[in-house]
C-alpha cells in the first residue's frame, strides 16, 4: 500500500458510512531494524493546518480552544480500528460517539433551532 | 425516459443558468466597444467551458467523487490550498457582484439605490438555500432564468449582417486601444470560465447520482447546453454592438447596459433587461453560495448535500451562510458592482492554471475515471488551456491596470 496515494487525505467514514472528516496526518511506530509501521490516522483541523506550518496548527488548536471545542482533539483513530480501504477508509466507530463531532453537533444544535431544518 | 427528461431539464437549465453578472458586463462592454469584433472571445470560452465541464461531470459520475475531493485526495493539501484560497476569495468577490447586479435590477424597477437591496436579497438567497433541494435550485432558476433568452431574441430583431457575425469568429486586431481590447478579450473568458462552475456541476452530477452509464447525458447535456448558453452571452454581445456602439455609448454602469433593449422591446426595455439580469445574477448567486458550501465540506469530508436536511450537514450549512455573510459585507461597504465583476474576473484568469492543471492528471487516472480517460484531443485541449492559462495569468493584471 502506498501510504500517501492510497491513505493520506482520503475521506474516512464511520462504520455506517457517516462522513468523519479525512486522514489529515499519519502517525507511524517506528522500530529498530524493522520497517516502520502505521500507528494511527489523525482527522482535525489542527493537525492538518500543521502538515501546512507548524504555526497554523498552533493557531488552529488555539481557535479550538477559544471556542471550547478542543476536548479530545485532534481525533487519534488506531490503524487496529481501520475496517477497510477503498473509495474512503472505513473505522470501526460511530461518528457521533468521537471527538470529530464536537464541532457538527454543536454547530447541529444552532442550526436545529432554526424552523425547517429537519 | 427519466434520462431523457434530465437531458432536456439539463440542456434548459444550462442555457437558462449561462448569463450572469460577469458574462453581461464583458459582453456589453465588448460590444458597445468594439462592435462584433470580439465574438470569437465568447465562441472559445464557451467551448472551453463545455470541455471543462464535461470532464467535471464524467470525473463525478464515474469516481463519485466532486472536483474539490478528488483534488485534495490525488494532489494534498498542500498542493490544494493556494488555489483552493485564491477560489474562495474570488467567490466571495464574484457572490458580491452578483449581489450587486440582482441589486441594480430591483433598482432599474424600483428607483430605489441599490444598496438598500443588498441584505434583502441576501435573506432571499440564504431563503432558497435553507427551504430548497438540490432539483429546486437548479431546475427552477435555471427555468426562470430562460428570461435571458431576451437578448438573443433583441439581437435577432436587430437583424445584424450573418457575414459579419461569422467573420467575427475568427480572431482580429482591433484599429484602436489594443490594450481595452486584450484585456476584455481576456475578461470573457475569465467571465465564462469561472473555477465554481466546474465544481458546482460536478457536486451536482453526485447530488443527482448521475451514473457511468448516463454519460451521454452529461456529455449531451454540457456541449449542447453551454453551447447554446454561449449564444445567450453573445446575444448581448450582438444587441449591445447595434445599440449602443453607433450611439457611441460606452458600458460603464448597468443603468447604461440597459439601454441596449430600448430599440427592440420599447416602453418593456428596461424591466425585461432589469428581469435578464436579476435572475441571471440571482441564480448565479445561489449556485455561488451553495458551491462554497460543498467546496469546504468536501474538502474537510464533512457531510453535504443540498438535497440533506439542513440540521443533518450542520457544517456544510453554516460553510455557506458564512460565505454569503463574507459577501454580504462585501456588497455593503459600497464597491460598484462593474468594477468588482471585472476585478473577479481578471483574478479568476490568475488561477485558471491551477484550477485547470489537476485535469490533466485526473482525467488519466485509471483510478478515478476507469476506462473513460480523456483521449488525444481532450489531453491537447487540457495541456492547450493550462499552457494558455498561465501565459494570461501573466498578462491579466498589467491589462486590468492599463485596459480595466
């Protein structure tokens, strides 16, 4: 598998196909004498505008935290919780029980108290 | 007979949805500036746009996947995020010249200054987005928007030489202001090919589960109906050379654009122009805010979808009512409408390189297009524009400073 084509920045879905965000980073276990090994994906604004500069990642995690949104992320999912890789990466969880729905159901929360949005 | 009543509703919509701000203004300045003479400018933009969004259309019916996702999926984030800021910039410029054209036409009807139109129909637009499905927003502006049609039946009542028309497709100097002449030149075809375009029929053809097997249909569908589109755009072209040129009126206000339906349609000129542009910008608008909804969520993944309900992609909705209150501010600090739809237009020109380069490489992707890869004319067409696209991207804004 090649992890930057087949991995990094693909659509990640819960295990009923719920939308979670994308793999925004990687993290890699890396080993003596032996091949390093993928650890974790990371889903957040704040790790990918990290990929970008460290500094935007820095100002990210600080708007989450400005808006009280910042409580278990950026999402941390083990590779062990990956089901499958193909058009998206499918995780062995449920969107709304993570983190990465912190911001969607409290934006869900504003936008449900307006008439006709259901 | 489903596929056959989509083609027909596609082909309508298309040529209903083509005229917009940006394409009246270049096209009314061109005319009431050079006569005829820039026709071949709006004939290779519409071509060029059909191509862009044919390929658009099959890249979504066959990866299922919309122009921004396959973007940041193929190329990163790191490739994406210059031209993907640099979009939505321009987006919020080009939603607030819409604004402001939709704006200006209550104004020709009303008599009332345009500013005060602004947050109206800002609440109609946001209104639309927050009670309508996808089918809504693009069938039922795009049906209101055949009132556009107007310029091509003012152009043929003006009854313009067919020898000169055709002579006009093929590209001329001008005797006078070389540099006005390149840089409107320049301006229709940043004006037509707009980058939202592109990812607005792609998210659509997902929205309407457009399949590998209805393929003619997007192909039928984007030829034929931004093709005919075209012909709406160099409607106003045609009116606007026979109007206003010999009467040595030069487009620099859509009060004066006006004027162009005066001959033809008589003591109804100003509220069927005032109709043309209203719900060609306002629809325009519509499909703009809705595009910086599905540009954000799909590059983020974040549930979308016009056809979802709102509270179920609560995301995707704040994306786009964000991006119109960006626009709204915009349109209320009290730029005038032209020179913000020409300034959009040029900027587009900047970036058409990069938003053009990725379907290059997406369109022979085996991966994400399967069989369908563009063949030796799409790949020349595409290598063409992108080698094209960057030698305008240098001109543009010296001819914005010397020609705008």
């Amino acid at each position: 598998m090649d992890l930057i084509r087949d991995v990094l920045d693909k659509e990640v879905v819960d295990r009923n196909g719920r939308e979670m965000g994308r793999v925004d980073r990687l993290v890699l276990f890396v080993r003596e004498g032996a091949p390093p090994r993928v650890a974790a994906i990371e889903l957040g604004p704040a790790v990918l505008a990290c990929r970008l500069r460290p500094l935007f990642g820095r100002w990210a995690a600080a708007l989450e935290h400005a808006f009280g949104v910042d409580e278990g992320r950026p999402v941390r999912i083990s590779f062990g919780e990956v089901l499958d890789i193909t058009d998206h990466v499918k995780v062995d969880l449920a969107f709304g029980e993570t983190a990465a729905a912190t911001i969607e159901q409290r934006l869900r929360r504003w936008v449900g108290s307006i008439p006709r949005s259901s | 007979m489903s596929a056959l009543v989509d083609l027909v509703l596609g082909i309508v919509t298309s040529i209903g949805g083509f005229v917009e701000v940006g394409s009246i203004s270049t096209a009314a300045q061109a005319g009431s500036e050079f006569g005829f003479q820039l026709l071949w400018a709006i004939a290779a933009a519409t071509v060029m746009l059909a191509m862009l969004v044919e390929m658009s259309g099959r890249l979504a019916a066959v990866s299922k996947r919309s122009l921004a996702a396959a973007v940041r999926e193929r190329f990163g984030i790191h490739f994406q995020i210059v031209p993907l800021t640099a979009e939505l910039l321009i987006d919020v410029l080009l939603l607030a010249a819409e604004i402001g054209g939709a704006a200006i036409a209550v104004k020709l009807l009303t008599g009332v200054g345009f500013q005060w139109w602004i947050l109206p129909i800002g609440v109609a637009i946001w209104l639309v987005l927050w009670l309508s499905g996808f089918a809504v927003i693009e069938y039922g502006l795009g049906l209101l928007g055949l009132v556009t049609l107007a310029f091509v039946a003012s152009a043929w009542q003006l009854k313009p030489a067919v020898s000169a028309l055709g002579a006009s497709l093929i590209p001329s100097l001008p005797t006078h202001h070389h540099t006005r002449y390149a840089f409107l030149a320049v301006s229709i075809l940043g004006a037509t090919v707009s980058p939202y375009l592109l990812n607005f029929y792609s998210s659509g053809s997902i929205e309407e589960k457009l399949n590998e097997s209805e393929l003619w249909v997007n192909r039928t569908t984007a030829y034929t109906g931004m093709c005919f589109g075209g012909v709406v755009s160099m409607g106003v072209l045609v009116t606007s050379a026979m109007v206003l040129q010999p009467r040595h009126i030069i487009v620099d206000s859509y009060d004066q654009a006006a004027l162009m339906f005066v001959p033809v349609f008589g003591r109804w000129a100003i509220m069927l122009f005032a109709a043309a542009l209203g719900i060609g910008c306002f629809g325009a608008a519509v499909e703009l805010t809705l595009n910086a909804g599905y540009t954000f969520a799909q590059v983020f993944g974040w549930s979308w979808g016009a056809n979802k309900p709102r509270r179920d992609a609560a995301r995707f909705t704040s994306a786009f009512t964000l991006v119109l209150l960006a626009a709204l501010a915009v349109g209320l600090i009290g730029f005038d409408p032209l020179r913000l739809t020409m300034l959009s237009v040029a900027l587009t020109v900047v970036i058409m390189p990069a938003v053009v380069l990725p379907f290059l490489v997406l369109m022979n992707d085996e991966k994400y297009v399967k069989k369908h890869t563009s063949g030796a004319i799409g790949n020349a067409f595409l290598a063409l524009l992108t080698i094209l696209g960057g030698l305008l991207a240098l001109v543009v804004i010296p001819l914005e400073i010397l020609g705008g």
